[in-house]
C-alpha cells in the first residue's frame, strides 16, 4: 500500500494548478503531495515530460484517473467492449467497475486496453439471493417497528437487507467474495450496499418518497433482530428494542458502525487473501454516512472508497461536492486509503462534469468515478480526456520542476 503521506497546505497546490509552477517549494511540502501517487511517479520514475497522455493508466499506476461503474450492462459483443475499453484508457482511465455475474469477455477487453477489472457486488441488500431467502429467512433485517425486510421491505421492493451481526449472514458473504476474489481475471472487489438500510433518506429524496425524516422514524431504524438484540444486550446489559431513545444511545449507534466495519473487515481479509484489491461505494461524507446509513467509512481497512457525491439526492450544486471531497481526505488522512470522487453523470453537462474532476483533483481526491457507463455521452468523455489530460500535465510539470529543484539542492550541499 502506498505511503499515506498527503499534503497540509491546499492552499498551496491550488495556486499549482493555477499554472504557478514557478513557485518557490519547499520540499516537505512536495513529500507531502505524494499522496496519490501523481508527483512521485514523475520523480521516482523519472517519467518523462508529457506530449499526450500514455494510453491508459498502468494497472498498479497511482496517477490521478478515472474510474466508471457499468451497472446494467448495455448489449455489447466482445468488438465493440474492447472499443469501448481502449476509448476508456486512451481518455485516463484507470479501471471499470462491473455490476453482474463475471463476464470473460469483458474483463478480458478491459484487461487488453490496459484498465483494471473489478467486480461491483451488493452485500448487505441482497434482493437478488433467493437461495437466503428460500432458505434463511431469519437472516433478514427487523425494524424497530417490527417488520423484516423480506416480508416488508422499506421503501423500495428490492430493500431486502440481511443482518450483519449474525455469523452466518458474514460467512455466506465471505464464501461469495472469495469465489469472487479468487477468479484470476478480476483485479479487485468492489462493495456496495455496505451499509444499513437508509435510516433517512438524502434530502433531496424526501419529497419523491412522501417523507419528513428529521428524525429516526422505527419502520426505517435498524436492526432490532434476536440476534442484534441479544448480542448488544450481552454486552451492554441492555435491549435495544427497550432503550428509552435508541437514536440517541450513543453504544447502540456504535454498535451499529461497528456491525458494518466488522463485515468489511473480513471480507477485506478474504479479497487480500486472494490477492486483490477491494474497495467500496460509499455514502458521500464520514458524516452523512454515519448519519444517514450507519457508515463509519473513514474506519475501514479497504485500499479504495468511492464516496457517491451524487449531488441531485442532496440538493446541492457542485460546490457541495468539492465540500465533501475535502471531509473525506481530511478523515482518511493517513489510513492509506485512496478517495475517487463518485460523480452522477447525468446530472453534469460537460463543462460542469470537467469543474467537478478539478475540483476533485484540487482537494485532493487521487481520482473519481462516473455513475455510469449509460450517462457516458461522447461530449462528456471528451471532456474527461481534455480534463485529465490539463491535471496531469500540470502534475508531471510541477514534478520535473521539483526533481530538478532537488538536484540542484543536492549539488550545493555537496
Ligand atoms: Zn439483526
């Protein structure tokens, strides 16, 4: 894992991507940039000065890239997948993440343009398991008010989330992650629906779903199974389902952070254990994560977050994404763990979805990720290419500039 070294001075690197090059640097403050990567590749590679972008970006490179979820798989033949791909790659891209069974044929073009494949899979909602539905119906979520999730699923039909506090819910995961992880042809594990089901909604959702949710409402507050209750009782001396205000008892929320951490935890050691990556899809800050679906994202052992800045379901404009681009640096500074900024696609005409890659770039974010391949217009990965392609020359610049910078430090103390 890359050295969690991240810079202290913003302020700083923004007058770089300004054009300021020339600036005087200390070199602390360049040790410091070499958070994602982007820096030190110029200088410990000695790459040289860019022309045009390399196509692609290396598998194991840490440059400043992208990477683009494909959910619903639109038809493709195997022809027009590796187009797709070497478009991808030629544009900056690092890596697609797959929604769906493994596909050969696809991980196989991804592999060819030079991008990494990892498989994109939904663990603690799980509507589509019908083997733990047929056979496990206790695995299932109970809300404060009562109700499982596989009899009456919140929200949605496809909410059926299962428990994370019981052992055997964690080892049918584990086994479908390592099965998963040990494929040769997948580069990592993704996660999504890591999490508890929606406590409250994004505000931007309330008014599709007919709802106020300024406060914890039971039919969504999670989980008050035997299980949960049991094991919280066991160690605390006390039944959630008769706490006096369980939204505030700060052990029960804990409990619940802690349910969620502990499955990533193991599923984590499953993914390295196979020798792959793994990463998640997350809520948009530590905050809201934690708030809104019990997500303590920032305590995870994971080599990647993608936190969802889908900015529509908040609504909030663009400033708010960089806003939370910088709560989560800020919280992962010096766990190692790599932040990409997940953008909604549909929501940002070109010009806007290059203002967010900057921003992401400017608050230090080691790259992003677009939802999803079906809102990917020619126009907007042109201007993907074209933002990318001003990022790392700018980054590869302010590189040499250092290197050259050091060299002749080095000279003069000798
Ligand atoms: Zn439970």
């Amino acid at each position: 894992m890359r050295a969690p070294i991240r810079t202290t001075e913003p302020l700083l690197r923004r007058n770089f991507l300004r054009g300021r090059p020339g600036d005087p640097v200390r070199r602390r403050e360049f040790l410091e940039t070499l958070g994602c990567g982007a820096l030190g590749l110029g200088l410990l590679g000695g790459a040289a000065l860019p022309g045009r972008l390399p196509a692609g970006s290396a598998p194991g490179s840490s440059e400043f890239a992208g990477w683009l979820w494909i959910g619903r798989r639109p038809e493709k033949t195997a022809a027009e997948w590796r187009a797709l791909f070497s478009r991808l790659g030629q544009a900056g891209f690092r890596g697609v993440l797959v929604g769906g069974q493994f596909d050969a044929p696809i991980a196989d073009a991804a592999h060819a343009a030079g991008l990494e494949y990892h498989r994109w899979m939904w663990i603690l909602n799980r509507p589509g398991d019908t083997w733990a539905r047929e056979n496990h119906p206790e695995w299932y979520a109970v809300s404060r008010a009562g109700d499982s999730t596989i009899e009456a699923p919140p929200y949605v039909e496809y909410y059926r989330w299962v428990c994370p506090t019981r052992e055997p819910v964690r080892q049918h995961l584990r086994q479908l992650i390592g099965e998963a992880a040990r494929e040769p042809a997948v580069d990592g594990i993704h996660l999504d629906y890591i999490r508890y089901c929606d406590v409250i909604l994004p505000r931007g959702l309330w008014k599709k779903y007919g709802l106020v949710q300024n406060r914890e409402l039971p039919q969504f507050d999670f989980c008050y199974c035997p299980s949960c209750r049991g094991q919280f009782k066991d160690r605390t001396g006390r039944d959630p389902a008769e706490l006096p205000d369980p939204p505030a008892d700060a052990e029960w929320i804990r409990f619940r952070w802690d349910a969620v951490t502990r499955v990533v935890t193991e599923l984590a050691e499953v993914s390295r254990g196979a020798g792959k990556a793994i990463s998640a899809a997350v809520f948009a800050t530590p905050t809201l994560a934690r708030r809104l679906v019990r997500q303590a994202w920032d305590e995870w052992p994971v080599d990647r977050v993608f936190p969802m800045m889908y900015h529509p379901a908040y609504d909030e404009g663009v400033p708010w994404i960089g806003e939370s681009i910088r709560e989560g640096v800020e919280a992962l500074r010096g766990s190692g763990t790599e932040l990409n900024a997940g953008l909604y696609l549909s929501a940002l005409d070109p010009p806007v979805l290059a203002e967010a890659i900057r921003m992401a770039r400017v608050e230090e974010a080691c790259g992003f990720s677009l939802f999803d391949l079906n809102a990917l217009t020619d126009e907007r990965l042109e201007a993907v290419e074209n933002t990318l392609w001003e990022i790392r020359a700018t980054d590869r610049g302010l590189s040499e500039h250092h290197r050259q910078a050091g060299v002749r430090r080095h000279l003069l103390a000798g």
